[in-house]
C-alpha cells in the first residue's frame, strides 16, 4: 500500500497545503493500487523538511500560522508555522514586499503581489480557454496542479479572502474549473489512517544513534555537487535542529522529573 503523509484538512478540503492537495488529487484520480493518506503535520520526518512524504509499504521515499499551528503536536507548534513563515518571507521579498514594525507585519506597498496574481490567472485563463480542461476535453496531471494551488486561494476561509473574492468576480471561469475538480474529485473515497507509525524523532535518536546521525548531519555533508543552499533554508535547518535538541531535552527532563528512570551516584 502506498501511505502519503500530509498537512491536514481544512477550507473542506483533504489538505491546506497546495503541494499535499495536488498530490492527493493525482492519487484519487490515476493511481489505482491500494493507497491512503495519514495527516501527520509534521514536515520534520521528511529530510527536506516540506510535505507531503510518501512510503511504500514499509520502505520510506521522497521528498497562515494559526491554522497550521492547530494541527501541529507541541513542542513543534512553536517552531514549525515561524519557519515556515521566514521560507515564504523570503520568496516574496524579490518582489519588494517587506517587514515593518515590531509585529513584523509584511507590507506590499505597490500591490506588486496582485499585479502578479492577475498575470498568472490571466496565463491560465487563457490556456483553458471554453475548454473543460486544461489540455482540452482530458483531464491531466496539469489540471490536478492547477487545481491543488487554485483550491487553496478559492476555497481559504480567510479574515480578508482577496484571491478568493478576485477569482469569484474577475475569473469566474477558473472558479468553475475547481468546482468541476472538486465535484470530480468528491467521487473518489480517500481512506484515512490514524498516525501511529510515524518514525518519531525520539525513535530514530535512540534506536540507532549512528544511523540518526549520518542521515541528518553526515549525508547532506557528502552529497556531491549540491546546490548552493539560501539563506532561508540554512534558517530552516538550523531552527529544525534547535526544534528537536529541545525536544530531547524536554523528554529527558521529563522522563527523569517523573522517576520513570532514576539516576544515583554511589561512591
């Protein structure tokens, strides 16, 4: 069975993520071995650190704060929404969208990011055109992408849902376009399973010490010809690493706090 670890579900939809929502989509509608999804939240089990993850049977392959945060388990929900929140920072700043303040609220002055918007659903309303889909009359992988991104800006239950709004009265027909997926989609059951096999950080640590680190320090050490690493992503691996020395260390303090194993000094 193929297992696909994801963001969990919100806006009525499988996944808040759009990547995880792409890919949950291209499985409800071309894979047709066994397969189900477990909402795990938490991107820390992937090397790369972004979801969504997905095993094969037993072997593992690949690679809005709040709501985020609510699917997270502690201590992660404390680290996890504000790093991703610096990676997509530092996406947008190439556009001149800044912090200000001591809130570090993101400012985009110009609009530029809605200029930028607009163009991109010009390009695809333009490519589907009177057509159902896409690429004509036949659904494919392009039209599960689109969808996954576009979901996520119609369907967001938002304080302030612009991109919800612009597609509604601007492309009404890229709006029709997800309700055509969605509805197609909605035939397709998705199985669930609870989140009992995840490889835990504590596990990996103490079962093979050895493996835990050649996996997390060793291998990206001597992986030949890498490319050159931003800024962000060196954040994003730093403040992992911080996230999870913190969590053993909480553990150990508890587990020692709680008499569960006691430590005695004898002369």
């Amino acid at each position: 069975m193929f297992t696909l670890y994801v963001w969990g579900s919100g806006f009525d939809l499988p996944s808040i993520d759009p990547g995880c929502l792409t890919v949950i989509s291209y499985f409800q509608l071309f894979v047709t071995e066994e397969w189900c999804i477990i909402e795990c939240n938490n991107p820390n089990l992937s090397w790369t650190g972004e979801l969504p993850v997905l095993k094969d049977g037993v072997e593992w392959v690949t690679a809005i704060r709040p709501l985020y945060g609510r699917l997270l388990a502690f201590p992660i929900n404390y680290f996890i929404p504000g790093q991703m929140r610096e990676i997509a920072k530092s996406r947008l700043e190439k556009y001149g969208i800044v912090s200000v303040g001591d809130r570090d609220f993101l400012v985009d002055k110009d609009l530029e990011m809605y200029k930028i918007i607009r163009k991109s659903y010009d390009v695809l309303l333009n490519k589907i055109g009177n057509e159902e889909f896409f690429l004509g009359n036949k659904l494919s992988t392009l039209d599960i992408m689109i969808y996954g991104h576009l979901a996520v800006h119609l369907y967001s239950d938002l304080p302030n849902p612009n991109l919800a709004i612009i597609l509604n009265t601007e492309y009404p027909r890229l709006a029709r376009f997800c309700e055509l997926m969605k509805n197609r989609l909605s035939e397709s059951e998705i199985v669930k399973l609870p989140a009992n096999d995840l490889p835990s950080v504590f596990t990996g640590i103490f079962s093979s010490p050895r493996t835990w680190f050649n996996n997390t320090f060793w291998r990206t050490r001597n992986v030949e010809k890498m490319p050159e690493k931003s800024q962000a992503e060196k954040d994003f691996e730093r403040k992992r690493l911080i996230s999870i020395t913190g969590a053993v260390l909480f553990m150990v303090i508890y587990v020692v706090w709680n008499g569960i194993i006691r430590i005695e000094f004898t002369d």
